[in-house]
C-alpha cells in the first residue's frame, strides 16, 4: 500500500505530510505531495482555502488514484469518527469544493462538502456544472459524506449544484446525503 499521508488545522504546510505529529495545513497541499495509491487522513475542523488548477477554481484538485478520508482528530490517526470529529471542506463560494479528474479511482470518505459555487467555470455542455463535486472522466466513490449548498451557477444556467459527473465518469455514492443544493440560482437549472 502507498504512504498515509495527514492534514489538520493547525498543521503547516510543508514537507511531504507522511507524519502524523507534523500533519500539513491545507488538503491541497498533500494531495499534491501523495503519490497514485496513497491515503490522505484529514483531521476534524474547516478547510476553506481555494486555488486555480487547469482553469478551475476549487478547494482541492484530485488528478491521481487516492483513498481521502475525513473523522480523524490529531489524537486518533487510527480511527475516523466522521460525525464526532466533523470534517467540512467549505469554498465558500469561491469556487467548486471538489474536482476528481482523469482516468483515475479516488475515494472520498467522511466529509462535509459545502459552499462550492462553479459560476464562470463552465464543465457542463454549456452551462456551468458541479458546484460541490465535479467529477470528469474519473471512477469516483464518495462515502459517508454530506453535500449540501452547492450552487451549479449563480449567474447563469446551471447543472448538478451538488454533484455532476461526465465523460464516462463513474461514481458509486454510499451511507451518504445529497441535498440543498441549487443547478442555478439566476436562470434555468437543474
């Protein structure tokens, strides 16, 4: 198996996140320090920070095969507990909370998934699309999680505020909610 990798908020970004007394910051930043095949343990708490990758604006870029899971606390690495140690990714409109791309396989487990808006981002077939999780051409499965209040578009139409998947993307959705999400909130969407 690959490298376990850890995120809290009040780590640093920094190194490679490979140890769990010096858990890195940011979600983005040890996506990209994992390699295919590694697991990103993330720490109860809010992450909320947003960056642009290949046109888009969201709060983490997922272009390789991962395993993320949320629940844990900086006292437990071993056992995630997702409704004690509640783990929000919020991009506070600010963008799409989640995008998995690419011929890859990523799970996402125990997550609050919130505030993604993808106006201005298009990805739909003409409308912007996947304001919480957007998912192209990948093999996705999303566990244990909620997404909620998600926009599609809040300037024009709109698709999938909560989730949209395309180009054969495959998505496998369990022991999760899906709800209170809008496709556009300024003209027609779905």
């Amino acid at each position: 198996a690959g490298t376990v990798r850890y995120v809290a908020p009040t780590g640093s970004d920094g190194g490679v996140c490979a140890n769990s007394a010096a858990p890195c910051a940011t979600l983005q930043y040890a996506v990209d320090q994992a390699a295919s095949g590694d697991e990103v343990r993330v720490a109860g708490g809010t992450y909320s920070s947003v960056q642009t990758r290949n046109g888009m604006t969201q709060l983490v870029y997922i272009d390789k095969d991962l395993t993320v899971v949320g629940g844990y606390s900086s006292a437990n690495w071993s056992t995630p507990d997702p409704v004690l140690n509640l783990t929000t990714l919020h991009a506070e409109g600010m963008g799409r909370t989640v995008v998995i791309t690419g011929a890859v396989q990523t799970t996402l487990d125990g997550f609050q998934i919130t505030g993604g808006d993808a106006s201005g981002l298009g990805g739909g077939l003409s409308q912007d699309a996947g304001g919480g999780v957007y998912i192209y051409a990948a093999t996705a499965s999303l566990r244990n999680s909620h997404i909620y209040t998600n926009t599609g578009s809040s300037s024009g139409e709109g698709r999938g505020g909560g989730l949209y998947a395309r180009a054969g993307a495959q998505v496998t959705v369990a022991d999760s909610t899906i709800d209170h999400n809008t496709g556009s909130s300024s003209a027609g969407g779905l």
